[in-house]
C-alpha cells in the first residue's frame, strides 16, 4: 500500500510540474490578487487532474492485461505523443494564452469554477497517463487504487500550495515570463523521457 501511494504521489507531482494555460492563470492570481487566490486556484487545479488521474488509474488497470502483448507499440505511441506534448511545452508562450482570462473576478468560488473549466481539457489526460505508465502503476483493486489516487491528491496539492506559497512570498520579485523560461527546461524534461519510453520500446521491438 505504501508503494501505491508513493507512485501517486510522485504521478501527482510529476504531472502537476508543467506550467500549461491553467498553471500560469493561478500564479497571475497569486501575484495580482494574494495567497488565497492562488491556493483556490490550485485546489481547482487538482481536482480536475485528479479526475484524470482516476481515469488513468482504472483504465490502465482494466486494459494491463489486454495490452501486454502490445506493451512496445502503445509505449511507443504514447512516448511519440509525449514527445510531441514536450515540444509544444518548449515552445509555447502560455501567459499570452491566459491574458484573456484576466477579468475582474473577485469570488473565490469563481476563481475555482473557472481555472478547473479551464484544467478539464482531454489533452491534459496525457502527461498523467504518460507517468501512470512510466511508472508501471497498475492496481488490482478498489483498494489499491483509491490508495494511488489518494497518493495522487496529496503530490498535486503539495505542489500548488508549495508554488503559490513561494509565489506569493516573492511575489515582489516575481514576473509572469520567468515561466515561458521555466516551461522551456520542464518541455525538455518532459521530451527527454518520452525519447527514452520511444527508445525502449524500439528495443523491446528490436528483441522480439
């Protein structure tokens, strides 16, 4: 059970890092509108890609055994479109993306609706299916399961409260294009292992 959890909470972790649209937005409120803002922000954040995250969990469970003996093609795939994924992190501006969500908004309960409006997006569905494979994670149970995603929770939650914390602490000193910097290197973290799924996955190939 205690390896279950890890692997979500390092699954929660890994998937939360990259800063997409969603991400940009709750630091902006954590700068212009305070802490509170921020964490609301990352809360809806983490819920949606929970939602996902339990997707990801079940599915690959309820597939493993159907795949098997196409282990190598689908991690090829899937580490082509993480590949892609990578380059398109690397590549994009996204603070000019969530310029538009800068309205006058002042309920907290809209800052959550909205950014987790903003989060539910199928193409987010990919960074934690990538880490759910990539770390072998398969359940056999309920269980199991609700330990993984409970894992899950506590990585993602950890890294927004911990961003928007040190977001807001300097947030003096802190500006919104630091992150297209910061979206570059987490782009090539991102395209690197997905090159290595690729390359292992050839060689599974190769050897068969």
């Amino acid at each position: 059970m205690l390896i279950f959890f890890l692997s979500g909470l390092a699954i929660g972790l890994l998937s939360s890092a990259p800063l997409g649209p969603a991400g940009v937005l709750c630091l902006q409120r954590t700068i212009n509108r305070g802490h509170r803002a921020g964490y609301v922000s990352g809360c809806g954040i983490a819920l949606a890609d929970t939602i996902f995250a339990v997707i990801a969990v079940f599915s690959v469970s309820f597939v493993q055994n159907l795949i098997t003996e196409m282990e190598a093609p689908v991690q090829l795939i899937m580490g082509l479109v993480v590949v892609v994924v990578g380059i398109k992190l690397a590549r994009t501006n996204p603070v000019k993306q969530v310029r538009h969500q800068n309205a006058q908004q002042t309920s907290l309960l809209t800052f959550f609706v909205s950014i987790f409006f903003l989060t539910i997006n199928p193409i987010n569905l990919l960074p934690v299916l990538f880490f759910t494979g990539l770390l072998k994670v398969g359940v056999v149970s309920l269980y199991g399961g609700i330990i993984v995603i409970a894992g899950f929770i506590c990585g993602a939650l950890s890294w927004w409260i911990g961003l928007t914390t040190l977001t807001a602490h300097y947030r003096k000193y802190f500006r919104l294009r630091h992150i297209w910097y910061i979206n570059r290197i987490l782009g090539l973290v991102i395209l690197t292992l997905g090159a290595a799924a690729c390359i292992q996955a050839l060689v599974k190939i190769i050897i068969h």
